[in-house]
C-alpha cells in the first residue's frame, strides 16, 4: 500500500511541474486587500502568483492590465492568505491605480 501511495504522489507531483512548466500558473487578477488610510486613493487590483516563478515586475505587468488607462499600478501590499490565492500561486500582490503624473 505504501508503494502506491508513493507513486499516486510522484504522479500528482509530476503533474504540477509539467503544469507549471507550460504557464499554467500564470499571474491572475483576484480581489485585493483593504485599503489603509496612508495607502494611495483609487482603483485597487490584485494578483495571485508564485513568487518562485513570477518575477515582482510580472506581477505588476499583470496588475498594469487590470488598471484603467491613465493610471500606474503601485504595490501597496503582499500576503499568502490561502483563502484569495491557491496553494500552488499562494502570493497576492494588491495594487492601487494612481494616477499618471504630468
């Protein structure tokens, strides 16, 4: 018994890596955290991803696209609260859209 649930695990973990190897786990938006007041007014976007994987600047590339036009996406926050973010992309970068300067 103890063999095949070694090899259920080496398959399921097999799996992920080959998941992982062709962008399944790409940086995705989700709900952001709670403003704090001496964070910046505005849009706020979040991003789920692995930070093993994706670099701080993808996942503000990422967080760019979910902003509306005339706005920076700048990271306010960072947490692993498995209840936003799977285990697999378990980092969540929130940002606010402020916007451009002139």
């Amino acid at each position: 018994m103890k063999r095949r649930a070694a090899a259920a695990l080496a398959l399921t973990l097999l799996g992920a890596a080959s998941l992982a190897g062709c962008g399944a786990f790409a940086p995705y938006a989700t709900l952001p955290s709670v403003a704090t007041p001496e964070q910046p007014a505005g849009t706020r976007v979040a991003i789920c991803y692995n930070g093993i994987e994706t670099s701080r600047d993808a996942a503000r590339e990422a967080a760019q696209k979910e902003c509306p036009a005339g706005t920076t996406a700048e990271r306010v926050a960072k947490d692993y609260y498995l209840q936003y973010c799977p285990l697999l992309q378990p980092a969540r970068a929130t940002f606010a859209c402020v916007p451009e300067k002139k």
